[in-house]
C-alpha cells in the first residue's frame, strides 16, 4: 500500500453548530459542505487546509460509534483518513500482514468515497481510515 495523501483527519464533535465558528471565526477557515451519512448515523462538516480536509462528525444518535467515542474519550481527533488507489486490493494486502480489518470490503463514506477503516489496535492506536474516490462513469 502506498497512500497518494492525507484525505482528511476526522474530529468527533458534540454540535456542529457549535464547533463550526471555531473553524470559521478563529481559524479563518470555511466549512464548504455539511452532510448527512445515515448509515454512519453522522452528520459532517468539511473544511479544507491547504490539500489537506478536516471532517467534523457530529453523532445523529446515541448509538451511534462516533456518540460512543464521544462518550469515552470526549471530543477530538477521531481518525486519519489516507486516499488509495484500488482500495479491495489495498485491504486484501494489509490483512495479508496481519492488520486487523472493521471492513473486510469498501463501502460508501462522505462525498462519495469509497471508505474502509482498519482497528487501532492493529495501528498504534490509531484508527485508520482508507478512501477512495470512485472511478467516473
């Protein structure tokens, strides 16, 4: 695997409506989406820094995995987002080497990506998300 970049870094947030003027009025940044992912039970809010994207996750409900986070270890970095390219691929050689898999296979994720999350404990710690933007039809 070879990731091509940072796709984004997600922060788990109570309220988006309360986390946002700190992006936008201290940080000078601008939020240029906000969507819902229903199957994640997850609202988010997109903003970019330099190449680089920051997703805000707001949990739509209390079981919701980013509520659970929330819960546990309060508000703040939730996960590192890598872009890659042929992402079944990537998640067959990454298991092959003994890395723990939460998705065996992609599925969809905000904006559209194709999106597939590897356990902490196989990562330092660190929940690791892998994307991919689906091929134009």
């Amino acid at each position: 695997m070879k990731p091509t970049h940072i796709e984004h870094i997600g922060i788990a947030v109570k309220s988006l409506k309360e986390s946002i003027p700190y992006y936008e009025n201290i940080l000078g940044l601008k939020c240029y989406s906000i969507e819902e992912v229903a199957d994640q039970k997850v609202r988010t809010a997109f903003f970019m820094v330099g190449q680089t994207k920051l997703e805000l996750l707001e949990p739509m409900s209390e079981d919701s995995t980013i509520a659970a986070f929330i819960e546990k270890r309060g508000e703040g970095i939730h996960h590192m987002a890598f872009a890659v390219k042929e992402l079944p691929d990537v998640l067959a050689e990454v298991e092959n080497k003994g890395v723990r898999l939460i998705d065996k296979a992609p599925r969809k994720g905000a904006e559209g990506l194709n999106i597939a999350f590897l356990h902490p404990k196989s990562t330092g710690g660190v929940l690791t998300e892998l994307c991919e933007k689906p091929e134009q039809e």
